[in-house]
C-alpha cells in the first residue's frame, strides 16, 4: 500500500458509499456481485487494498443503474 493511503475501517468503508448515495444492494449491481458478498467485503477490515480504493472512486449514484 502506497504511503499516504490508509485502509478504511468497516464504519468508514459504509459511510463512504453511503454518502455518495450507494446502498449495499446497489453497489452489489454496479460491482457485478452478490449483496452477501458487499457485507463480506464491508466487514472485514483486512479486505484487499483494491476495495478501499473502488469505493474511494465511485461515483455519485445515479437514481436508475
């Protein structure tokens, strides 16, 4: 992990896709995965490095996918 770039926490991970207008189940549709596999994600805090940086890059969400 480059410096500079801190892992989210799984509070963190969630507010940040929220406060972008994102819910589990609609970034589960955008990523191509299962809402099961968003909490997964969402909840372990050693997750891959490329998550944090997926939801650090998401867009506003749209009202329609």
């Amino acid at each position: 992990m480059s410096e500079g770039t801190q892992r989210l926490s799984p509070v963190e991970f969630k507010a940040l896709f929220r406060q972008r207008g994102w819910t589990g189940k609609t970034l589960a549709l955008r990523w191509e995965v299962s809402e099961a596999w968003i909490s997964k994600i969402l909840k372990n805090p050693d997750r891959a490095p490329h998550w944090d940086d997926a939801v650090r890059g998401l867009p506003d969400a749209e009202i329609e996918l």
